[in-house]
C-alpha cells in the first residue's frame, strides 16, 4: 500500500490514461470516483489494466495498478472519507460536470483528517477551470472553513495536452493514447510549501500562456480540422490534413492565432510559436491516430462558447482589429455540425439556429455581448447557416 493517496473524478480514457498514467507512477494509489455503474463495477474487479503510448516510433505499453473505484452515486459518504485522508483530488469530468463535484469535495474538505492542506487540480479542456470548480465548492463550505481555506485546501489551474484516440473495440480499462503530453500546474497556490510531487507535470508561475497557446492551437486546429472535415464527408482527421485545401486552412487558422499569442505574449517568440504549430499539425496528421472528425467535433455549443477556441481568439482579435477570417471560416463549419448521432449538443445547436433569430442565436450560442467588435461578424455567419440550412 502507497502512504500517498490521490482521488480522481472521472474513469473515462484521460483520466485512466493520463492523469491516473502520471499518478500511479509518482507512487499514489489512485482512487477512481464516478457515476457510471458498468464503469465502476468493471474497475472494481479489475487488479490491473494497460496503457499503450503510441507515437511514430512505435508503441510503449504501461501497466497500471495500485488503484480502486467507488460510486459515488450510491457510496458517497465513503467518497467524503476518502477525500478527508486524501493527498491531491484531480478530476476529467468535462466543464459541465464541475458542479456536481463540488459537493463530496467540499464535504471531504470539512471533514479534513491530515494536517497538510488537500490539493485539488482540476484536468479541463477549460481555462481556469481549478478557479470554476473552487468557487462552486466554497459554495458548499462553512464560514469558518473558508476563513482559513488555505490551510484545508490547495487550488491550482491546469493545462492539459494529450490526445485519445478512438479506443479499439474490446479494450476493456485499457487505454490507446498519444505519447506526446504536456502537463502544466500553477506552482504559487503550494507556496511557502512545495508542489505535489507528480513526475511529468511542469510546474509554471504563470499559467495563462500555456493555457492560452494550448487552447487557442492545440484544440483550435484539430476543432477547425475536424468541422471542415465533417462538412467535406471526411472520416478522420489525419485524412483532413492529407487534402491540400483544407491542410492550407488548418495553418492559416492558425496564423492568426498565433498572432495573437506572439502579441499578448511577449516572451513567446514567432519562431518559437511556428515551430509549436508545426509540432501540433504534424501530430494531429498522424493516421496511426485514427481520430475520428464526428467524435472531435463533438460537443459544439461549448466548443463555440464565450472563451472557448474559436470565439475566445476571435474576440481578442476582433477588439485589436486584427484579422479572424480564417477563425470565422471554422465558427461556421461548427455551426453546421447539427444532428450529429450520438451528440446531443448537435441537435441542440440544430435547434437554437431553428427557433432563434441570427441576433438571439448568436448572443445564445457565443455568450457576445452585442456591443463586441466580433458580434456582428458572427451575427453574419449564423444568418448564411440559418439560410441554407432551412
């Protein structure tokens, strides 16, 4: 048994793969915590299970163990437990699911049995997304306990960067993923102390230009590759960059992007930024991927929301008059990713360009205020989408 013990919220293929990948080989015994029965039941007889890191030089294969699983949707005072005696929480649960966290965190927070303050790294595809998941659990905490939260708890933003594939079929727990990763975790909420010890993780002072860079590249590129691709009948991503067209589009999206990094960052050079674009096309190009367009377009009323990879850019640029043709180009192949099988946002996006008026569709869908040198910009391209789509 490990005398270091990490709680993680969510089973799912990141935080298997990556986040528990990073733990188990810092010496934590990891506690998995979710909601899905089959997940959890699975996990509880399962002693070890296999992560394979797949890059262009081959494959490197991984064995995790050292771990459990609870349910917190039926074990939920042992989850508060668990937490109370816990060293770090981590979770990959998807923004929307934050809130419903907060409630057994905070609770084992209150119930605090070690003396050294509970670290708590949120594992997001969102910016600040540690900060969101904090203040819904200072919500739920005593006067007293937020008075001195510092001594009780530790809330460090994060950057994640690794890609999961489609998982073959009959892959049980184990887990394909890319070997590339980056893992940054703000170093100053730990301070005069250190850091959790976690091998692989980059500890930064400023985070926001990690966040930002990995966003506003990393997850704009392989979003614009993946809506073009859908939009043109392509199946994976890899075949998206193949064609000439859409490869040209994929990096001078991202010209504008980085202009925009390069700008607001000033330690960030042009040079250093091309090569990071380079770097993230070539790896989004590999065909051993096997990415699949629907499945990374998934979700795209969050994709398109106020500070999310298209409009977040966008909107910077927008306001220093700066050029977003190529960012529009990839809001509307987004907003023709409706009624896509197996993603609810789609049908909900198909509907709010249904019911709603361009100027009410926008507002609703990108969170602009109307005022916004963006506004209306996109107001235009959801009126195109609306028209040919009915």
């Amino acid at each position: 048994m490990s005398d270091k013990k990490a709680i993680h919220f969510g089973g799912g293929n990141i935080g298997r793969g990556f986040v528990a990948e990073f733990l188990h080989n810092s010496g934590f015994e990891v506690v998995f915590i979710d909601v899905i029965d089959s997940l959890i039941e699975t996990l509880q007889k399962t002693s070890s299970y296999e992560v394979t890191e797949i890059g262009p030089e081959g494959e490197t294969k991984f064995t995790i163990d050292n771990f459990r699983a609870i349910n917190s949707k039926h074990e939920m005072e042992n989850v508060v437990k668990e937490i109370a005696t816990a060293d770090i929480v981590t979770c990959a649960v998807g923004p929307n699911i934050l809130k419903f966290i907060a409630e057994p965190i905070a609770k084992g927070i209150e119930a605090r049995e070690k003396s050294d303050p509970l670290a708590v790294v949120a594992c997001e595809n969102a910016i600040g997304a540690t900060d969101t998941l904090r203040g819904f659990i200072e919500q739920k905490l005593s006067d007293s306990t937020k008075s001195n939260i510092k001594d009780k708890a530790r809330f460090a933003n994060s950057a994640i960067d690794r890609i999961v594939p489609l998982q073959d079929e009959g892959m049980g727990m184990n887990v394909k993923i890319e070997k590339f990763y980056e893992w940054c975790v703000e170093s100053e909420p730990f301070k005069p102390a250190g850091p959790p010890d976690i091998k692989g993780v980059h500890y930064v002072e400023d985070l926001q230009p990690y966040i930002e860079r990995k966003l506003f590249t990393v997850n704009t590129g392989h979003a614009t590759a993946a809506y073009y691709g859908y939009n043109k009948g392509k199946t994976y991503v890899h075949e998206v960059l193949e064609d000439k067209e859409l490869h040209d589009i994929v990096q001078n999206t991202l010209k504008e992007t980085a202009h925009l990094i390069t700008t607001k960052f000033e330690h960030i050079s042009k040079q250093e930024q091309d090569d990071y674009v380079q770097a993230i096309v070539k790896r989004i190009s590999n065909p051993v991927l096997k990415d699949v367009v629907s499945r990374v377009g998934r979700a795209p009323l969050r994709k398109l929301s106020r500070k999310e990879r298209f409009i977040g850019p966008a909107a910077h640029l927008a306001e220093s008059g700066d050029k977003i043709d190529c960012l529009l180009g990839g809001i509307e192949m987004a907003l023709r990713f409706q009624n896509v099988e197996g993603d609810e946002e789609s049908a909900d996006l198909a509907k709010k360009l249904k019911e709603m008026n361009a100027t009410e569709a926008t507002k609703s869908i990108t969170g602009l205020e109307d005022n916004h040198p963006l506004f209306k910009r996109v107001e235009e391209v959801v009126a195109k989408v609306q028209k040919e789509s009915s």
